[in-house]
C-alpha cells in the first residue's frame, strides 16, 4: 500500500499542483461567465469552445503563474492567490474578446 507523504514532493512537485490549481480555478471562472452563450452552440462546438478555452487558460496560467509561485518565498495567502487569479482571468479575457 502506498502512502502519501507530504515531505516527499519537491519544490517542482509543488509547482505543478499549483499551477493545476490555479488554472482549474481560472477555467471555472471562466465557464461560469460564458454561461447562456454556449446554449446557442451545438453540443460538438461547445465542447470545441471548452477544450480550446481550456488550454488557452492552461497556457495562460504557465506563463502568468510560474514566476510568481517560483519566487514566492512562503506559501501564498488567500488574498494572493485571489489577486493572481484575477490577473490570469483578464489575460484571459483580453484573449476570448479576440475570438
């Protein structure tokens, strides 16, 4: 049986769960705001549209992410996390405005 250690991850272990955190964070922020839009789509393009919105967001929390949880010198707060977040989401936007 394996078990979970927490001292066993390493700082890019801890890297990569952060930035999946955050962009799963950003993703729901986003669908939440497209809501009525994708009803007028069929089934195939709005599972097209989450995908592409997905790894728009997935790319856009690498690169916005990486340097501010590498450089962070302790755990970030709640309110950092919710600033960091907001930043990705108007990234984000300023793409979808584009599409």
């Amino acid at each position: 049986v394996d078990t979970f250690d927490p001292q066993a991850l390493d700082p890019a272990a801890i890297l990569l769960c952060m930035r999946a955190f955050v962009s799963e964070l950003v993703f729901q922020a986003v669908m939440a705001e497209e809501g009525a839009a994708k009803n007028s789509v069929t089934p195939l393009q709005a599972v097209q549209r989450e995908n592409d919105i997905r790894a728009l967001v997935r790319d856009t929390t690498d690169r916005e992410a990486t340097p501010i949880l590498q450089n962070a010198i302790s755990p970030l707060s709640p309110q950092q996390v919710e600033g960091l977040v907001g930043a990705i989401l108007t990234e984000v936007g300023k793409e979808l405005a584009s599409w």
